[in-house]
C-alpha cells in the first residue's frame, strides 16, 4: 500500500513538491504583491503561522536544549513515573568504569538504553533502572597513580586506595554530567557505586554464599597472569593480539623406554626421539609429559638427512618434513594407545623424565601431534597433571622472571624475552633443537597495560564454574537475546569456562575477606568471620581491612567460636576480588526489589564473556536463576572509515564536542544532543557502529527535515481545537481516512520496533512516513485546501483533523530518540490547555477506527491515474491543465464516484488527487476528441476482502491546457477572467472584505 505511492510525480514536479513549508509560504506571499490588484487578496490566504522555529543552530541550539530540560522537568521526570501505577520494566545498568572521560562508547549505550527507558515509560510501565559506576580495579588504580612517579613505591595501600577513590569519584561526576546532557532519563542523586559501604558488604554476603556451597575455593594452579601489573587477570581482562610474534621450535625428546609396539621396528630404540613443537620454549624448563592422541595414528620415522628416528602424528609427517625441509620414510604406524608407558629424557635437564600420556587436547591441526606439557603454565597441561599426579611446580615468579629453582643459567631472566632466548640456546647447546622460526599468531594481553601475560601457577580463590555452567547454559538458552547470533557465542564461552580466578594481587578493591595460620597457611573463614566481617564493612567500608588493628578485624570472640586462641598467629589477606566479581553481583543490591532479576540487560559485545557471564555465575550459584530476561548486545564504535578510534591517531570522537562544538565550528560545529542520540538510533547497533562527519551531518539533515515536517503542521494548526473542531473520521473526505489508515499502519509498525529495540527501524519508517506519504504526497495534495478554503469549512477541517493526528502521532513516535525536538514541538502545539510534558501523556494514541482497507483501494486507482497524468506533465505547473478520466462502467468506476459524483469538478476529491484545476470523470471516449488527442491508457486491480473480490480494470486519462484562467487567489484555472476569483474563493472571501 505505502510503497505504491513511490514514483508518483516525476523528477522536478516532486522536488517542487518536497518544498519545505517555508518555502511554499514565501511563493505564496511573492505572487500576492507582486501587484496592487492581487495584493488584495493576501489577507484572505490562510497561509501556516507559528514561531516554532525553521532551523536552531550553534549557540541559539544549545541555549534550546538546557531550557527544555530546565523547563519540561527532564530532572524530575523519573520519579514522577516511579510514583505511579504501573507494571514494572527493568533495565538494569551495567557500570562503566570510572577511570576516564565519558566517550562514543558511553553515548551509544546509555541512550540505547535511555531510548528503551522512555519508550516503556510512554506505554505506561514504571521504568526501574538505577545508573551505576564501577569503581574499583586496577585501571582506575593506574591513572590515579600515573602522575605520581617514583613516590608510588612509597605510598600505604590506604593512600594508593584514598587516591583511586579520589580520582574515581572525579571520573564518576564528569560522566554524570555527560550523561544528564545527553537526555539520559534517572534519578542521578541515586545511583549505585560499587566502592559504596552497602554494596561492598553485599558483595562479601555473595562471596559467603558461594564460598558456603562449595563454590569458591582456594588453589594452585595456572592462570592467566600479568608481569606488567603483576596480578592473576580473568579472561574477561584480556584482549588478543592478532599479530603477536612468538618464537616457535621443534624440540627433540628421546625415549628412554620405548613403547613395546614400536620395539620391533629398529633395533636401536634408544635413538627415537618423540618430537615436539611449542610457541613458548621459556615453558621448556617446566616441562614434565609428552601427551598424545590415544585414538590417532603416529608414526616412527626416519630423517633422510640425518638417519635420525623421529615419532610424531601421522598426519603431520608431511607437513613437518617440509617446514624441516628433509624427506622421512615411515618405519611403522601405530595407534596413539600404543604409545602408553613409554618414557622420555628431558632435553635440557639432566636425569629429569617427562612421560608420554594421553590427553584430549591434543589436535592434529598444527605441530606434531605430541605436546609438550608443562602444568604450571597450561590450563590444559594442569588438567592432565591433576589425572596423572604430575608436579605443578612454578620457576617463574610475579614479575615473569625465572626464579632460583631454575638454576643459575636462568635466574632472574624475564621470560618473554632474555629468557627465551637462554632456553632456545640452551637447547641448541645440547643438540636438541632441530628447528626455530617466528609465527605470527593470536596471543593474549593485558587490556590495560596493552602487553603480553603468560600462563603461571599460583595460590588463587576461584570459582567452581565447572560445577555452576550446566544449569548457568539451560537457563541462558532460554533469554531472549538480540541479535540471536550471540547467545552461541555465550554458550561457547561459558562451556570452555571450568574456574573462574576471582583473587587479584591489589590493594584498590574488596578485600577477599580471609585470614590466613601464619604456620600453616590454611584460610580462616567461616560464618562468624563473616559476621563481624560484613558489619564491619557496613559501618567503615572496605577500608577497614587496611585502617583498623587485627584485633578488631578477627577479635578474640570470633577467634574462640572459630575454634582458634591467638590472634597473633594469624595474618590477613592481602588478594582483592576481581572487579568483574565486584560488578557480577550487582544483581543482588541494584534489583533486590524487582525479585533480583532484571527485564533487560544492555552492553556492548565484549561483555558477552565480562558482566553478561560474572551476573548470571554468581546469580545461578546464589539464586539459581539468570538474572535477566532479555539480553541486548550492541558493537563497538569505529570512525567512519572503520577504524578503531585512538587518541594517537587523532580519530577520536569527542561526544562533548558532538554536541558543544569544537574550537573551528566549520570543522566542529556544535550539533547538540538530539543529533547525537539520532545518530545513536539510526546506526545498525548490533554490528560495528560508525561515527564520524558525514555521518552528523546526514543526522543533522535528517533532523532538519523531521524538524520542518513538524514545523508545516504546527503552521496550519494555529487556531484549530481538537475538541470542537475535529471531524469524525466517517465525516471526514476520503483522501484524509485513507492518512488515518496509513498513520495507524505506521504507529504499528514503529510501535514494534521499539518493541524489538530496532530503533534503526523506527528512523527508517520514520523517515519514509514524513518524507514520501506526508511530505511529497499528502501536503502537497491539501494546500490548496488550508490555504484557499474557509478557515471553519468541513473540508479544511478534515484535513486539519489529520495533521492534529499526524503530529500527536509523529512527535510521540519521536520522542524516545529525540526528547528536546518533542518536548519542544509539544510545548508549541496551540490546543494544550497546560505545557506538560510530552513524557507524561502517554504513547500513540492511534485508533483502530483509522483502518479501512476500502478507502485505501480508492486512493490508491485514483493515485495510478495521477501518475499516468503527472508523468505526461512532467516539470510543469498541474494546475495549469484540465484531465479527463475514462473508466468504462465497473467496479473501478464505482470508486471513483465517490471521489467526484459529477461528470466535471474543480472542486471534488478527485481532482485535488490530480492537482489540476479541472477533472472530468466520463464512462467513455467522448466522439467529439480531436485524432490528434494522446489517450494515456492503464489497468488497475482492485482486491477486496481478502482477495475474495478481485477485479482488474482499464482506464483512459486525457490531458489538455486548462480552460479558463488563472484565479489570482487560489492561483489554479478556474476563474472566468484573471482579474476576479474563482467561484469557490468568491464564495469565501464573500462578506469579508469588498473587492
């Protein structure tokens, strides 16, 4: 129905068509004065009058937008619906970090969220959603310390933590400030903070929920760990680099004892040597197994260059001969179970023996087939020493340097460099090294010091995830995500997660509340340590652990019910929790009173394996439930060229100066927040979102448009009340029911939308409503109408009906993405009785009434016949000729009828369809048509009733010079001389003035 409109004038008839509503006044206005004789009918056109302005711009744009938040109550907007009756929705805030200015990114998802926010409000739900801030960790520790040098080393956790906070608390009021600009709707005296008292003592009661049902335990064992910050990091707290560059090495491994199987294909067994390939040689020292695949096949071979024995996967014969560039000859093939018991001698280790083991890790894909395993810097490698009571013995301390137990040749050398070189040397030295090179591939690094971690062995408390993802999966399989593609990415990510390492080697954080037997070592926790502990914490904060004695931390009641006697014997810990447990157990204090779960979350992608996952752990573990219904997933955002945005590249792009404008406007020019969130609702936010120049600009214009659409129907509303002079829609003339129909088709539609958070689609059915079924077709239609007829006429009223309608319409459908435009639009509207907010009334308010497929089918034959008449007039004035409809008797003609029930009209529906001065409606070609005449010939089907009526018809359009001349009121041909009105503005004007 919408897309037949397409195409209905011709290229330069529609860009006059499409004039703005400005434009069409000031033609208007021109042609009256352009003499004393017409200048007499100026005051008789009802031409568009508001002060709602055409275009706000630099500082008149800013100085709009703080005074509608200033005077529509945007500050006071959520408490006021939080006081209301309402079903609840919740959209719960993840926190962003506050460590830095507020950015793109901060835009994008607080108004995607802010969009959803008001929307829900509109349709009558009590919006939950509490703003937060995430407060701890290490990249706000980094920048609070960045400027203080050398005098780090000298600072008490308690100034390192009085610092942080500082700068934290900096960070968070510079993002609110932001916030509150960007029209983002909450109460921002009542947010969340993670370094809060309540909070941090609701943490630790989640910390001792877990820790009670076995989900938290203390270990050693490998993790993901940082030199440059010296602290254990969860995967979450990484990045991978593409482009790393290892050091990879195929290492010989001799067999001391030869599996049985292969003892009968060579008589010198001690001359094989199992092979292997790593990435990582400074890993060699540590190692204690070769592992296998049990059900492949591997392969005693013979290097044609050397007449060495190799043993390595079949598959990988091929391949490693040609990277080693020999030729081998297999001696004999064997099943991976064939290698069981057999024995190698560490290549660069005196006496140590590494065994060959099986190990469902091990691939094909690249290397060997054999993997050299060391369990203190695999996870892997940890899994197949637990199975095979393998030591898990660690050479490599905090700061990645090899410690004293791996001998003075490698003492105090940093892994990743220094000392991976000794090892390679080390091993070429004792001729077992038959092959390095350089391989570029994915490795991980810190995300906040940007550089390389490695994989280390150490005491940490983690997270049972293995015991908790099973039910952790079932549950996410049923919340609903969007776009779908990322709940397998999730559920991927939580298969592969078996331990969660929650301990970091911080002071800026929540202490993991545990004391520690200076002889013994073992952890003291329990329920009246948690006790103290949590009132302790509700009282002081977390800063306790670090301010009071330890004698008020574990006191002599707790000890003795603890079963212990001296408090001196006891030491604190010093591990902080990883600020993605801070984050995940927000569930637990933000939506305590929406039954701990959330109606919605809403991130970024990267949170997919960061909150997303830590909120649904800890909340299965403790609630055994998700806590969220619904998950949105956003992308990142790039620059307009697909760039990853980096302050040394110069392509950031600076929100504030988006909205305020840089130092050069012409370069930086000042769009305020409207385009802003524009920009963030028309972009395709489940993939990667640009930003850049053009992309404001086109956001500006596209605003501008939507901005005079309003503006024209603002205009011709002046004077007009809805309660005494709206039409009933039965009344009303056929062309105006047939808007109705499509401005009830498009309320659905975008009210679905938002529905689906595809606000994209509600910018592009937006954009085409106002563009095509408005602007080029239905304003351009009904000017002579608004302009020409009695202010109080039926038919004007009709229409003014329609844009009363059109406007409540557009500017509620707008208002979620654009709240400054509506509110001001709203505030303009002459029929409000008060200036409330357009927040506070309410959703579209379309009717059901509006739908009647019936008028649509006569529109639309009439809309075929003026096309074929338009495009044979292409360019030129319509009202300048007079069109001759012919439709043989049918059920098409019955349409029309009720569009002109007389033969000739100027003023019937019909002919304001064609916008030319004269339609006449026959059954057949008139006998008298000179042979010269270009009939322009058509068919139109007809389907009503669901397709159980289905008639097509033909029709004839005839064109020809208007027959009289130009009224100099209306300016259409239909006047009996040029020097007086038409009949129609006669009977207008008449009693008015005296001409």
């Amino acid at each position: 129905m919408i897309s037949a409109l397409r195409g209905r004038c011709g290229p330069t008839l529609a860009k006059k068509l499409r004039a703005t509503a400005g434009g069409r006044c000031r033609v208007l206005v021109a042609s009256s004065s352009s003499s004393h004789g017409k200048n007499k009918f100026k005051e008789t056109v009802l031409l568009p009058r508001t002060d709602f302005p055409m275009r706000l711009s630099g500082r008149e744009l800013l100085e709009k937008e703080l005074q509608i938040q200033r005077e529509c109550g945007f500050s006071e907007l959520y408490s006021w619906q939080r006081n209301r009756k309402g079903k609840q929705f919740c959209v719960h805030d993840g926190p962003p970090y506050a460590n830095g200015d507020p950015h793109v990114g901060h835009a994008l998802n607080k108004i995607l969220k802010d969009i959803t926010n008001r929307f829900q409000m509109m349709r009558g739900c009590k919006v939950h959603f509490v703003p937060g801030w995430d407060c701890h960790g290490l990249p706000i520790e980094l920048r609070a310390l960045a400027k203080c040098g050398e005098e780090v080393k000298a600072l008490s956790p308690v100034e390192i933590r009085q610092k942080a906070r500082e700068f934290a608390e900096r960070a968070i009021e510079h993002q609110r400030a932001a916030f509150i600009r960007w029209g983002v709707m909450a109460d921002w005296d009542n947010c969340y903070y993670t370094f809060d008292k309540q909070y941090e003592a609701k943490q630790l009661q989640v910390f001792h929920k877990m820790f009670d049902k076995g989900y938290i335990y203390r270990d050693y064992k490998p993790v993901f760990w940082s030199p440059s910050t010296r602290t254990a990091l969860a995967e979450a707290e990484l990045e991978y680099n593409q482009q790393h560059i290892s050091r990879s090495v195929y290492v010989k491994f001799p067999l001391v004892k030869t599996p049985s199987k292969l003892m009968s294909a060579t008589d010198d067994t001690s001359s094989i040597n199992a092979l292997i390939w790593t990435t990582q040689p400074w890993t060699i020292p540590a190692n204690q197994a070769v592992c296998y695949m049990p059900n492949a096949q591997y392969s005693l071979v013979k290097c044609l260059n050397t007449e060495e024995l190799y043993l390595l996967g079949t598959e990988c014969v091929d391949s490693t001969a040609a990277i080693l560039d020999t030729q081998f000859e297999i001696l004999q093939t064997v099943t991976g179970s064939d290698l069981e018991g057999g024995v190698c001698s560490h290549p660069i280790i005196p006496g140590r023996e590494s065994q060959l083991l099986p190990a469902n890790h091990v691939t094909m894909v690249k290397g060997t087939g054999l993997v050299h395993t060391a369990p203190a810097h695999g996870m892997e490698d940890y899994g197949v020493a637990s199975q095979h009571k393998l030591s898990v013995d660690c050479l490599v301390d905090e700061d990645g340097l090899f410690t004293e137990a791996a001998g003075l040749e490698l003492q105090n050398k940093y892994v990743l460099k220094e000392g991976n070189e000794t090892v390679i040397q080390m091993l070429h030295g004792a001729n077992m090294l038959l092959k390095e090179q350089d391989f570029i591939h994915s490795y991980p690094y810190d995300w906040r010091t940007k550089k390389p971690v490695i994989i280390r062995s150490s005491k940490q408390w983690f997270i049972d995830a293995a015991s908790i993802k099973d039910r952790a999966q079932e549950l996410l399989k049923k919340v609903q995500m969007i776009p779908r593609s990322a709940v397998n990415s999730m559920l991927a990510m939580l298969d592969r997660r078996t331990y969660w390492c929650i301990s970091r080697q911080r002071c800026w954080g929540v202490p993991i509340p545990v004391f520690y037997h200076k002889e013994t070592a073992e952890p003291l926790i329990n329920k009246y340590t948690k006790e103290h502990l949590i009132k302790l914490v509700e009282v002081h904060g977390s800063d306790c652990w670090w301010t009071l004695p330890l004698d008020q931390l574990l006191t002599k009641e707790v000890l003795k019910k603890s079963g212990g006697s001296d408090v001196s014997n006891y030491v604190k810990g010093e591990d902080v929790l990883d600020i993605w447990f801070d984050s995940g157990i927000s569930w637990a204090y933000v939506l305590e009173d929406v039954s701990n779960i959330a109606d919605v979350y809403l991130e970024g992608k990267d949170q997919l394996g960061g909150w997303f996952q830590s909120s649904l752990l800890t909340s299965v573990a403790v609630e055994k439930q998700a806590p969220y219904r619904k998950l949105i997933v956003h992308g990142f955002t790039l620059n307009e060229t697909g760039e990853k945005m980096s302050k040394s590249l110069g392509n950031v792009v600076d929100p504030d100066i988006v909205i305020n404008g840089g130092q050069d406007p012409n370069q930086d020019p000042p769009y305020g927040a409207d385009v802003l969130r524009w920009w963030v609702a028309e972009s395709n936010v489940f993939a990667e979102v640009l930003i850049g120049q053009n992309i404001l600009h086109a956001a500006r214009d596209d605003v501008f448009k939507l901005r005079n659409t309003l503006r024209f129907m603002l205009g011709n509303l002046c004077n007009f009340d809805p309660e005494t002079d709206a039409v009933p829609s039965e009344q009303m003339l056929i062309l105006d029911q047939y808007m109705l129909h499509l401005l009830q088709d498009y309320s659905t539609k975008v009210t679905e939308a938002y529905t689906q958070y595809d606000f994209g689609k509600v910018i592009r059915l937006m954009l085409a409503f106002i563009n095509r079924e408005l602007s080029s077709f239905y304003f351009s239609i009904i000017k002579d109408r608004l302009y020409c007829e009695d202010e109080k006429h039926p038919k004007r009223l009709s229409c003014q009906t329609v844009l009363d309608e059109a406007l409540d319409v557009i500017t509620r459908s707008v208002a979620p993405i654009l709240p400054h435009l509506a509110e001001e639009v709203f505030q303009h509207q002459s029929n409000k009785k008060e200036p409330l907010s357009v927040f506070r009334t309410g959703w579209i308010k379309s009717s059901s009434v509006w739908r009647k497929p019936g008028v649509v089918e006569a529109i639309e034959g009439a809309c075929a016949m003026r096309d074929s008449f338009l495009s044979s007039v292409s360019g030129k004035n319509t009202a300048e000729y007079d069109v001759t409809v012919i439709i043989e008797p049918s059920l098409l003609l019955e349409l029309m009828e009720r569009l002109q029930d007389e033969q000739i009209s100027s003023t019937s529906q019909l002919n304001e369809l064609m916008m030319s001065s004269r339609t006449t409606l026959l059954t057949s070609v008139p006998r008298d048509l000179p042979a010269d005449t270009d009939l322009i010939g058509g068919k139109f089907v007809i389907n009503l009733e669901g397709g159980d009526i289905c008639e097509e018809s033909s029709y004839k359009v005839i064109v020809e010079t208007a027959a009289k001349e130009r009224c100099p009121r209306c300016k259409k041909y239909t006047s009996d001389s040029a020097l007086t009105p038409c009949p129609r503005c006669l009977e207008v004007i008449a009693g008015k003035w005296s001409a």
